[in-house]
C-alpha cells in the first residue's frame, strides 16, 4: 500500500496556505509532518480523507481496496475527540466500532490496550482532556484501518499513555499500515521520513 | 450491527438522556396547550374550534427545539468529521439522524396529544382525528426541519436562523394537518382530501429532507 501527493495546494477562507508539497509513504512507514503555527498540518492531514477540497495537485493511493475511498481506509485523530458527555465509555467506543461497520465488537481489549479499562462505565463527560484523547485513540485500535492520520497525537497525554501510544504505532506499522501525524515534538518512535510545511513561504 | 443501526441507537440514547432534547420538545407542548384555556377562557365552543390549531402549532414548534442542536452539537465535538468518512451514505446518514429525532420528539407529542386535548374540550373521535393528523404530519415536520438544521450547522447560535429558514416551510404541512382534523371535528368538508394531502407533504419531506440536508452540510463542512 502507497500513499502518495503530488503538487498538493491549499486555499482556505481564499488565502493559500500551502502549495507544492509532494509526499509518498508506504505500508510500514512513519511520515512526520512539522511546520510553525498555520503552515497547514492540520489542513493537509484533512485534505487526505476528504474533509478539506484539495485545490491543486493529486493524491493517489495504491495497493488498497480500490472500492473503498481513501477516507473510508483512514482513520483521523484531530483537535475535538468525537465523544458525546452523556454516553459512557464504552458506549463511546461501541458507537464508532458499530458505525465503522465492526458487527461485533471486542471493546475491552482496546480500552485495556490504552489503559481506560476501570472506566467504561463512566460517562465521558468525567473523563480529563487525556482521558478523552486517550478513548480517541482506542477507536483506532478497535477498528482495524490501514492509514493512521494523526494531528498532535500526543498533546495532552503524560508520560505512560505517550509510551502507550509509541507501542500502539509501533504495531499498527509492523502490522503493514502506514501512519502521517503532524507535530511540533517528537512522538515517541523514529519516524522514516519527515515534511516540513511552510518553509518556502517563511 | 450496522453503521446506521449504531447511529439510531446512539442518537437516541443522546436525545432521552440528561440534557438531551425529548423531554424538552414533550413539557413545551404540554406547557403551551395547557397554558392556552387559561388564556382563553372557558368558552368551551370557542376552544373545541381552535383546539386543532393550537395543538399542530404547539407541536410544530416543539419538534423545532431541539433540531438545531441536531448536526450543530456533532460538527462542534468533531463527530460529523468522522461520520463523514464513515461508509454509510450522507443522505442515509441525515434520514436516520431525522427518525431518531422523531421517534425521539414527535411521537411523544402524538402520545401526549389526546391527555392535552381534553383541555381544550376535544371529544373522542376528534381526539383520533387529531392524533391521526399529528402521527402522519411530524415527521414532515422532523424532515423539513433537517434542511435548516444542516444550513445552521457552522452557526453557534443557529436556532433562530433555523426558525426563519424552516417555519415557512412547513406552512403547507400546518394548513393541511389542521384543515383535515378540522373537517373531522365539525365538518362539512370531507376528511379525506386535505388527510390525503398531508400524506402526500409528508412523503415528499422524506425524499427531499435528507437529500437537502447532506448537500447543504457537504458545503458547509468545507
């Protein structure tokens, strides 16, 4: 499997916020997205699976189910964690297991594998803003995608969950999926390549 | 279970519990109909005559509280990003999204509706009537609010906009729910055509609501 972006441009709110950027990651790989403050991490992470138009330029993915869209083989961790206060943990997860068409669900081993398993009775309201990063995450675990794309996957994660979550990447890669995740520092694990945004501009 | 399967249950677990929206749309239309006898006085004729009207009205704007909160409340968490790169289609997503807002609010009205009618001096045929029109004509109103609801999304403060787009829209739906349960109560005009016509609305809504409302939410998630 080959993600690959040729020439990509981005314009938002009629400002172009990045353009030429050329990337190609394969089954296994790790690429790290870098860039100051609005130099379009976040936009490109959403360009990949659709939720922002891409204005120029070409994104291609080989070797994956040619039926399916590049969003419905892709799983994103953004800013907002998706997770409604009033449903409890578990309930959380088995929304988005059930919705991503799993039939049935196995929710105990990814909330163990992320460390939320005394929890899942609690409402989500009562979880801290790690907690609710770390239940987001358990959605990739549960429901097995091959693309990991990852916005500032460790911010507000301490010390345990980060390692955590390096195991977790680690096994997704060997497993043969590929992960993009954008970041200001490192995120536990060496990544194969990196892409910096914005320094033609700056 | 199936991605929509999980999507009803989920939205209506929202909708009944603490802060969710069905308990909200059932006390405003008990308020407001038990409010209106004491407004009007116990003129039991004049009651009977505009008891329909008041009950579709009270109903019609009690389905509206709660839908802009019903795209508004995913797209701020970032759930509609997700549901978006879901498989299930957008248009499928937003009809299943609209019954579960129905089952969740209109059908407690249509249950509730003949407790209230007594207050406004309904008797027992009318009270079916009444209910009958209610039962076919909410989820007209369900699906033509969904349009308004996806058009309000981005808008943090998106009820009155919804208000404006959507209660023209239903205007048809109100003119023919009342004029049937009218026509059943005091005659003389025929029950059936202006019952048929409601019907007819309601169809439409179910077809037109959810594909207006994926296209609309398509734009504005941009």
């Amino acid at each position: 499997m080959r993600l690959t972006a040729v020439e990509l441009a981005c314009h938002r709110g009629g400002r172009g916020v990045f353009s030429g950027v050329s990337f190609a990651v394969a089954s296994g790989e790790l690429l790290t997205v870098s860039g100051r403050n609005g130099a379009g991490k976040s936009s490109l992470l959403r360009m990949i699976v659709g939720l922002v138009r891409i204005a120029a330029g070409t994104l291609t993915l080989e070797g994956g189910d040619s039926e399916l869209s590049i969003a419905e083989q892709a799983h994103y961790l953004g800013h907002q964690d998706a997770l409604k206060g009033s449903l409890s943990v578990a309930e959380n997860l088995r929304f988005w297991a059930g919705f991503y068409g799993l039939s049935s669900t196995d929710i105990r081993n990814p909330l163990e594998a992320i460390g939320l398993g005394a929890l899942a009775a609690l409402p989500a309201a009562y979880l801290s803003a790690g907690q609710r990063r770390r239940l987001s995450i358990a959605r990739l675990v549960a429901v097995p995608r091959p693309i990991w794309l990852l916005d500032e996957p460790t911010s507000t994660l301490d010390a345990a969950a980060q390692e955590r979550l390096a195991d977790l990447m680690r096994a997704h890669l060997a497993g043969g999926g590929l992960i993009v995740a954008a970041s200001h520092g490192p995120i536990g694990l060496a990544s194969t390549q990196e892409l910096r945004l914005g320094e033609a501009e700056a | 279970m199936t991605p929509l399967a999980a999507l009803l249950v989920r939205d209506m677990r929202i909708a009944v519990r603490v802060g969710g929206g069905a308990l909200m749309g059932v006390l405003f239309f008990l308020v407001v109909v038990t409010l209106t006898p004491f407004a009007i006085g116990p003129d039991l004729l004049l009651l009977k005559r505009i008891g329909p009207a008041i009950l579709w009205l009270a109903a019609l704007l009690a389905s509206l509280l709660a839908l802009d909160r019903l795209f508004a409340g995913d797209h701020d968490d970032g759930s509609l990003d997700l549901i978006l790169m879901g498989r299930a289609p957008l248009e499928l997503v937003v009809a299943v999204k609209g019954i579960a807002h129905w089952l969740t609010t209109g059908l407690p009205l249509v249950i509730c509706a003949p407790l209230v009618g007594l207050l406004l001096n309904l008797d027992l045929p009318a009270e079916a009537a009444l209910m009958l029109t209610l039962l076919v004509g909410t989820p007209a109103l369900t699906f033509i609010g969904l349009i308004g609801a996806a058009i309000a999304v981005t808008l943090r403060r998106g009820g009155l906009l919804l208000a404006v787009i959507v209660l023209p829209l239903t205007v048809p739906a109100l003119i023919f729910g009342v004029a049937a349960a009218n026509a059943a109560i005091a005659g003389p005009a025929p029950f059936g055509t202006p019952f048929t016509i409601l019907c007819a609305l309601t169809l439409a809504s179910l077809v037109v609501g959810p594909f207006a409302a994926a296209a609309a939410l398509r734009q504005e998630i941009e």
